[in-house]
C-alpha cells in the first residue's frame, strides 16, 4: 500500500515540474485565425505547383520521368 502512495506522489511531483517548463495553454486546436494547411482547406497556388502541366486536366500530380544514373566504366 505505500508503494501506491509513493507513486502518485511522485507522479504529482512531476507533473508539477512538467506544467513549469511546459505550462499547457486551454486554446481550441483550430480557429479561425488558423492557417489553411491545418484546417483542411486547400491552397490552390500549392496545388497547381503540385499538379504542373496536369493542373486541370488529370486528377494525377505531373511527375517528369526519372533521371537514371549512369556510371561510367573506368
């Protein structure tokens, strides 16, 4: 039984200095003043970045075709 008791004294202690060093802030996570990313909006400026020459003609991002490496014989 003192084992118990010792614990939660000890789970008080640091949680005491866990709200010194990170005190919590009660805010909501999303309001109105939150940027668009996080709330789920989308950006179009980013999403025609994304999509390139596909912007408005395929639902699929551009992707340019892969470089390969060639090493050259020594």
């Amino acid at each position: 039984m003192g084992n118990e008791s010792a614990f939660g004294c000890l789970n008080q202690k640091l949680r005491r200095e866990v709200d010194k060093v990170n005190p919590s802030l009660n805010l909501p996570p999303v309001d109105a003043r939150s940027p668009d990313v996080r709330v789920g909006n989308v950006n179009e400026a980013a999403v025609r970045q994304q999509y390139g020459s596909n912007y408005g003609r395929s639902a699929f991002p551009f992707r340019p075709p892969s470089v390969t490496n060639i090493v050259p014989r020594r």
